[in-house]
C-alpha cells in the first residue's frame, strides 16, 4: 500500500531511497508517477481557480446589473439585454468617447475662436469696459491684424498645433455597449425618457406613449389646426418690435436681439416626462417581479420645447421685467437656504399645525386672459426701471408680446400640429412668472376671504408648493382651501395638515427638542423617494469642468443648507448668512 501512496509524492520517493527495498527501476516509474500526479495537481488547481473567478465575475456582473436596474424602469415589450441596461443606466447626458479625426478639426476651430477673441481684446483694450448686456448678441466681430508680436504668437501657436500628436481616446464603453447604443437608437418601437422628478431612465411602448399624449391632447386645452402661418406672425412682431424701437422702448442691442426672427422655422414639439413617482407599492413590486401585465400606463408631464420658436427670444425678455414682480412677493422662496432663514427667525407655539398644499396643474390651468390681467395689475413699468439699466416697455407692450407667446403656442406631436388654448406651457420661459403672479392673486384673495387670517404666523410659497404655519385648530385651516377650491374653476388645492412635522422642498420640519425649549422648528434635510442620485457618469467624455462645477454645486447645496441652520441657531438667528457662500467660492475642487 505504501508504494502506491501517489498522493504523498516526493516524500514516498524518499522513503524508498531510505529502505532501498526497491530496484532502480521500479523507483523512476515511482518518481515518474510522482510527478504526472503533480503537474496534473497543479493543472486541476489552475483550472479551479480559473473556474472559480469566471464564477466570480459572473456574481459579480449579476450584482453590477441588479443595481443598475435600479436606474433604469424597463415598462415596454422589449427585453434589454445586459449591454443595452449597462448604457441605459449611464445617463442619457452620457457622451461617448469622440473619434481623433474629429478632435484635431475640433481643436483648430477652437483655437481660431481663441485668436479672434485675442485680437478683440487687444482692439478694445484702451476702452472704458462696459457691464455685459442682458440681450446682447454676438457680433462675431474679426478686428484687423493686432501688434506683430501677439500676431506671431498666433502664427507659432497654429503652426505647433498643425503638427500636434493626437493620441487615440481611451473608449469609455465597451463594443458591447456601443452596438447596444446603436440597437436602442434603431428600434422604433420603443421611447426612452427621463422620469419626471427623478433620474431613472423609463422605457416605454410608443403606441402606449403616443396613446398618453392624445388623451392629454384630447382635452378642451389643445385642438388640432393647420400649420400656422408663420410669416404673418412674424411680420406682426416685427412691426410692434418696430414701433417699440422708435419710442425708445427699446435699446439698439435689445432690438438686435429680438429682431432675429428671419431664421425663425420651428414650431414647439411636445414630449411627455412620466410620473412614475405616482405609482403606488403593489405596481411598483409588479414592476420589480417583472409582472407588466397589470401595470398602468404612467401619466406623463407634459413639456412644450419651444427653442429656436417665435416666442423664444420674446418669453425671454418679457421674463426679464416679470421676476422683481416675483421677487417682491411676501410669500415668495427664493430656495431652501432662503426658507430655512426665515424659518429659523419664527417662534411658535406647541399648538401649531404645520401645513403644506400643492396646486394641481397650475400651468395648464390658467386661462390667458387670467395671466395677462394679473401681469398688468402688477406690473409697474416705473419700478421696472429701478432693478434694470435697459429702457422698460409701456403696459401695453408687454401684454402683446406676452399675448404673442401664449396664443401663437403651436406644438407637433404624432406627426400632427396642435394648438393650446388654455393654460401657460411648460416650457416656455415667461410661465413661471406669470402663473406666479396670478397663483400670488388667488392665495391673497384667499386669505381676505379667510376669517382666521390673523392666526397664520408663516405663508410661503415656491411655485405650485405652499406651506402654512397656523395657530389653530384642523378644522379652521381647512375652510382656508375649502375657499380656495371654490375660487377656481380649474385650479385645486391639495394639502397634508400635521402637528408634528411636514415635509417642505428637500427639508422635514419638526417638533423636536429645540422647539419645545425655543418654539424654534427643528429642521433636517429630506430626500425624496423618487431620489435615486443618478448623476452624470464620471466617465463621460465630458469637460473636467463641468465636474468640477458639479462637485463644487451639489457642496454648495447641501453644506450651505447645514451652514444656515447651525449658524443661525448659534447666533441668535442673525440673517447674514453670507458668510458660507464666500467661503466654499474659494474652493479649489479637484477631479
């Protein structure tokens, strides 16, 4: 037995030299046998090991998709393999990695963009420098030749340039990925778009798509027409645009700007954003058990893009003299750090109801005459003048080029042309300020009408979002949105009523103990559900600085929020609150 003991190898060939009981050869057959045993020992070894990463990789590509789905809700018929989820989940701002024969013509251009800007400096040097322009154009002014020596550090710069080694772009995705990408791009059964508040990427149907966007279209809000006469409403502008320019309501560079209307083709399209964040539990466990079959079709939001439209340039202006309106409000939120400190200024007693209401639909549920009779009870072309140093337009004026945008509001969707008739667009640039405006009419109006006004210590509002600090009971703050809802035909008001806490932007108010020994709220950050931080990923082909600017935002953002409320709460609650955006300016972020 001991002879045949292979699996002890080299130390059973010692053995037998020690005993010498053996021949000779019967030893170099041992030997022999020994070492066939351990190669073939270490071959099984190796392919165990082989086998056993294989298996690893495999966890872990299985693990890598599983959370990867979490990015990406796939609601349609078709199945995305592990490449198409992979590039799906890197965002759709995701940019590939750029082919060389491209950079080198990219990079001449710009530097011949560098060197224009170079002589324009140099032009204009001995000139006083004037503050930019909110409407300037882009001459794209080519002074004559500057001194000889910034000439020759042009000419050495392009010369060094031309011959410049460019080296091949390190591909940040795989072949896989981009055979993936060019599958999605082909296959015209499907839509994929960003959720609404949120970043998940959702694959939908585009007959269920399409389906969502007629029932919206369907409504007493929009109805089909022809192809609008664009000349006509072009030709109308220009003409009122004209007239504004000769009485000097408006400046030569204002007039620059807005008279571009020759290149002006397009009208606005419509795309839809779906709500997911509507789903309830039950749908939201089917769809992660991969059970469609009883899913409904998410409602969508509906966006009207109206770049490069009659009413591009035109919104843009007319918003510029509408937000010190907003501004000026007494319910106005500028941001979270604007409501923290003004939260933190309020004391309150342990009686207070926290109350936050939203507006259903308040953009498409504003009638046109509606917004322009509140923009022109507030506007004031007298106290426009004092936060601008352009000419102000008459009242007159700036209701036809608000009339302009919202009637001349023409969309395409599903190869057909429509027209709203109701409502401001999502999309446009002026909406927010008039709905704004108008929404600031109804909650003042609601509150003559309130006979318990003098019990809300706190009314803020941010757009369709509102919170109410009351001192009193539920049943009091509840005929406040019963007046409401029967002020509007259109307009609802939802609201949760809570004495304990509320849930306002991205901040939980609540009584904790500083509020029971100071009646100052308590305040957290929240993040919401639907919150997935599914940003820009890092290996996009995109600018260093933009993730430099990134990073240094979302420090801003959420440190800032935590500045306030500990240096507020130190200091007694004085307002200024500077202190932390001057310091994080003097960051230098790093990649």
């Amino acid at each position: 037995m001991e002879v045949f003991d292979v699996m002890n190898g080299w130390s059973l060939y010692r053995k037998l030299l020690v005993r010498q009981h053996y021949s000779q050869s019967f030893l170099d057959l041992a030997i022999k046998m020994a070492r066939r045993f351990n190669r073939s020992h270490k071959i099984k070894q190796a392919k165990t090991r082989a086998n056993n990463k294989i298996a690893q990789r495999k966890r872990q590509q299985i693990t890598k998709i599983t959370n990867l789905k979490t990015a990406v809700l796939n609601l349609s018929n078709y199945n995305l393999n592990d490449s198409e989820i992979t590039i799906l989940a890197k965002g759709l701002k995701f940019i590939p990695s750029p082919r060389v024969y491209n950079t080198r013509r990219n990079i001449m251009k710009d530097f011949l963009e560098f060197a224009r800007k170079l002589r324009c400096k140099y032009h204009f040097h001995k000139k006083e420098e004037k503050k930019m322009h909110p409407f300037r154009v882009n001459s794209g002014f080519v002074p004559e030749k500057a001194s000889a020596a910034l000439e020759s550090y042009i000419d050495k710069t392009r010369l060094e340039l031309t011959s410049l080694y460019i080296r091949k772009y390190h591909q940040n995705i795989s072949n896989e990925e981009r055979k993936a990408l060019t599958t999605l791009k082909q296959n015209k059964d499907i839509i994929i778009k960003k959720a609404d508040k949120s970043n998940t990427i959702v694959i939908l149907n585009r007959q269920k798509y399409i389906a969502e966007g007629m029932r919206q279209l369907s409504s007493n809000h929009y109805r089909e027409v022809d192809f609008p006469n664009l000349t006509a409403i072009k030709e109308k502008v220009q003409d009122r645009l004209n007239d504004m320019h000769e009485k000097g309501s408006l400046d030569e560079e204002t007039f620059k700007y807005l008279s571009c209307l020759d290149k002006v083709q397009n009208i606005g399209y419509l795309y839809l954003l779906p709500k997911i964040h509507k789903f309830d539990k039950e749908t939201l466990d089917n769809i992660a058990n991969g059970d469609l079959h009883n899913v409904p079709n998410p409602t969508g939001r509906p966006i009207i893009s109206q770049i490069g439209t009659v009413g591009e340039k035109i919104g843009r202006f007319c918003d510029y003299f509408l937000k010190p309106i907003v501004h000026n409000q007494n319910t106005y939120i500028r941001d979270t750090a604007d409501f923290i400190t003004k939260i933190e200024k309020l004391r309150l007693s342990r009686e207070c109801l926290l109350v936050s209401y939203d507006v259903t639909s308040m953009y498409t549920n504003m009638t046109f005459d509606e917004l322009l009779r509140a923009v022109k009870r507030a506007y004031d072309p007298s106290d426009a003048q004092g936060h601008t140093s352009i000419p102000c337009p008459d009242v007159r004026d700036l209701l036809f080029l608000l009339h302009t945008v919202l009637d001349n509001n023409y969309l395409e969707f599903n190869d057909k042309i429509y027209k709203q008739t109701i409502g401001a667009a999502m999309g446009a640039v002026p909406s927010p300020e008039m709905c704004d405006i108008r929404m600031f009419e109804i909650t003042q109006e609601i509150t003559d009408n309130f006979i318990h006004r003098n019990k809300i210590i706190y009314h803020g509002r941010y757009r369709d979002d509102g919170i109410i600090l009351f001192e009193g009971n539920k049943e009091e703050i509840e005929n406040f949105f019963s007046i409401g809802n029967a002020l509007h035909k259109l307009l609802k008001l939802t609201y949760q009523i809570s004495d304990s806490s509320i849930v306002f932007l991205d901040t939980e108010l609540y009584k904790g103990k500083r509020f029971i020994e100071t009646g100052i709220l308590d305040i957290k950050s929240y993040v919401k559900p639907t919150n997935n931080f599914h940003y820009l990923h890092r290996n996009s082909a995109h600018s260093p600085s933009v993730f430099r600017g990134f990073m240094k935002g979302e420090r801003i953002k959420n440190y800032g929020t935590l500045a306030i409320m500990v240096y507020l709460h130190q200091t007694s609650h004085n307002s200024n609150v500077t202190f932390w955006k001057e310091d994080i300016n003097k960051l230098k972020l790093t990649q």
